[in-house]
C-alpha cells in the first residue's frame, strides 16, 4: 500500500484557523500556496502619504530587505537578512526619495541624479518567523497619517541595491559591509528552501523590484520616468532639471486622466492537472530542459479575451493535444519570475479526447500517470528543479515537483480523491 502524500507547513492566514464555514463544509479548507500567506499588510492606501512614508523609512523599527539583480540578501538558505536605516542610509541618503511628495516628485525630476529604488512593502504587527528574527525583540512604533490617524505597527521596506550608476559605488560598498557581516546574496531562489513568511516577503520584493525595473521608460512617449508612490506606480514628468540643464518635455499621454499611466502587471497563468475521462489516470508533462524523469502539470498564460477556464483548455489542447471538458478552479500562486499568478486548475478530459499529440512542441513529452504512481512520487517529497532527487527516487521512477509548487498541490488534490467524490477528508 503506498504512503500518503507528504505534507508541507505552507502559510495560514489567522482568519482561516479553526474554520468551519458552510463554504469550508462544501468546498475543504482554502488552500495557502507558497510565495502568498504574507502577514504584511500592504496599507496600499499609505502609499500616497509622503508624511507617512517618510516617518515609517527612518523609524528606528523600520526593516530593509537587500535584492541585488533580483536576488535576495539572506541569511542563510531558508532566511532574509533585513536592515535597519542607519545601514542603507549611506545608500538611499538621509531623506530617501520614496518620502516626497508625488508633486514634488515630479517638479524635482532629474535623470541625472537616481537613487536606489526602494519600495514599501507593508507593516507587520507581529515579527516574521525564523531563527535570526527570534534573537532580536519584535519593534513596534506609532506612525501617524495625515489622513488616517495613527499605525502602530513595524515597516517593511525593499531596497535595490545593484550595483549602477551613477550609485554604483556605494552599492558596492553596502555589499562589502554585509559580506563582513557574514550574509551573502542568495542566487538560486528557485530552489525554494526560504521560510514561508519570508518567501512571501522576497516574491513582493522582487516582482516590484523587477517591475520597476523593466519600465524606467514611458511607454506613451519613450522618456524617462519616474518612480511614485511608494514603488507602485511610475510617472511620466513635464519636465526634466538634468543636472542643472532644464528640459521641457513634449507632451505625453499619460499627463492627461489616467490612459496609460504605468501600474504593476500581474500575468494570470493557468496550471492544471488533468484527469482522464475514467478519473484514474493524470496527465503530466516535462520539458527538454528538466531532470531526468521529473514530470509537473500542464500550464500556460493566459491570452486577451479568454477566461480561465478557456485557457486550461487551450494550452493543454496545444501542448499534448488533450481534449478538456470540465475545468474547476483549485486555488492561486503568485510566481514572481518575473510577474506571474499561477491559478491552479482540476481538469477532466473528454471521453475520446485523451490522445496524445504535441502540437506546439513545447513538451519533450507528455504522458497518462496511474493515480497510484503519483501518489507514489509524491510521497517521496518532490525535488526543485536543480535540486537532487529524494533518496527513495530510482531511476525510471516518476519525479515530481516539492510541496511547496503549485503543481504539488495540484496533484496531492487529485490523488486524494478531493475531485472525484473518493476523498475521506
């Protein structure tokens, strides 16, 4: 008889403990996929408050967790390193730029003269867990709003710190500093080894980071913009000082109402396991690249004008020629890499349907899988891409991603019979 799958400690969310709902009763417990479950709340309507902004950046309480090319400074493996103001002060400088107001933002543009970009990523009431938070007490501190009173609560703030002019120097210098510390930048965050809370931390950081990123030009006209509002919009000035050389910019679209004015973009991305018609076997797919014998669910983005469910039957059609029937929505995954949310799928095939055929040669391949030999790669824990396989794994055995993948909690659903009406939980 082969074991249960493997579980995983993913995120709870404290609103969802003990509950017994009638839609828990009717549908299970919600399921908290790795890279969400964040306890920050992101207080997205503080983002205008340059008052606020600035109090909570030099708080003594604030946090700054470091990416550099998109990788995180860490700890070790599973940690964040964070830091406090005095230490990204010789950095960001002593007023940093994410505390003025968005007009003034806007009239004292230079392209010139950039800082590293820092983004606020939201407060936390309680610390966020791991050993190295452990050792220090949890600091609070009351920050007052304009408009909104009083927060008492601990700022959690993302830094860019690649190295570039005209700053180039003293990112490097910052990095010196924490080399002596004995924390180094962690380059495979893929292998998925952080904590879950932090985690759900760097996938906010880096997807805002790279975001901002991509788009330091305006897309109404090709000039350079500017980051507002906290990290989470760019903006298009009238005009540019140029270290000390003014220039008044042609007119733009994005200076008039809001058409094409720069916001973060999530792609939606549909990942699916698929039953067969009989609801015995699932199909599973593997591209070139992957280890040998390690297999996931199908996914793939969405286009405009489809909705979800449209999708899941268009990819797997184009990628194993798989024809769908039913589609239900299992639960969502945001995959910062660079933007995406995986919303996760339980499919069935049509009866006739379950030919195998790779249109978009995409796959390398695509095959049926009994339920009881998922079940059985699951119980063996799963491995990250790059990662060694689990010490059960034989060669010719099915290889399937770790818990903490979507695709994991796809199959684990499936298995357990959840979809099909077997499920004794």
């Amino acid at each position: 008889m082969p074991s249960p799958p493997v579980k995983v400690m993913l995120p709870s969310n404290p609103a969802l403990q003990a509950d017994d709902c009638m839609l828990t009763r009717k549908f299970g417990q919600e399921v908290i996929n790795y890279y969400s479950g964040t306890r920050l709340n992101r207080y997205s309507f503080l983002r205008t408050d340059a008052g606020f902004l600035r109090r909570a950046a030099l708080a003594p309480a604030a946090r700054y967790v470091a990416l550099s090319d998109l990788s995180a400074v860490a700890v070790d493996k599973s940690q964040l390193a964070t830091f406090r103001f005095e230490d990204v002060k010789p950095l960001i400088g002593a007023d940093p730029a994410i505390a003025l107001e968005e007009k003034a933002a806007v009239a004292q543009f230079d392209s010139t003269r950039t800082t590293p970009l820092v983004v606020f990523l939201g407060l936390v009431d309680g610390s966020i867990g791991g050993a190295a938070a452990a050792e220090e007490e949890q600091e609070t501190v009351e920050i007052q709003s304009a408009t909104h009173g009083t927060v008492k609560a601990q700022p959690y703030f993302a830094v860019d710190i690649t190295p570039r002019d005209p700053y180039k120097e003293a990112a490097e210098a910052f990095q010196k500093t924490f080399q002596a510390r004995g924390l180094s930048i962690e380059t495979n965050p893929r292998a998925l080894t952080l904590l879950p809370e932090h985690a759900s931390i760097y996938a906010q950081a880096r997807s805002m980071i790279d975001w901002n990123t991509r788009n330091r030009f305006c897309a109404g006209c090709g000039s350079r913009n500017l980051s507002i509002q906290a990290g989470y919009k760019r903006a298009c000035p009238p005009a540019d000082l140029r270290g000390g050389n003014p220039l008044t910019r042609d007119d733009c679209p994005t200076r008039h109402g809001v058409s094409n004015v720069c916001f973060p973009r999530t792609d939606p991305t549909m990942i699916a396991a698929v039953l067969s018609a009989d609801g015995r076997r699932v199909l599973l797919g593997r591209q070139a690249a992957w280890p040998a014998d390690w297999y996931s669910t199908l996914a793939g983005f969405l286009e405009p004008g489809e909705s979800m469910e449209e999708t899941v039957r268009r990819e797997v059609w184009e990628e194993s020629g798989v024809r769908v029937g039913r589609v239900v929505i299992h639960s969502t995954q945001p995959w910062p890499y660079p933007s995406s949310l995986m919303i996760g799928a339980v499919a069935q095939a049509l009866p006739g349907g379950e030919e195998v055929t790779l249109h978009d040669k995409e796959l390398e391949s695509a095959r049926w899988f009994t339920l009881d030999e998922v079940r059985v790669a699951l119980a063996q824990g799963g491995s990250a891409l790059g990662a060694a396989p689990p010490p059960e794994y034989k060669p010719g055995d099915l290889r399937v991603p770790p818990p903490q993948a979507i695709a994991h909690q796809l199959m684990a659903a499936v298995v357990e019979g959840k979809f099909t009406g077997a499920s004794k939980i």
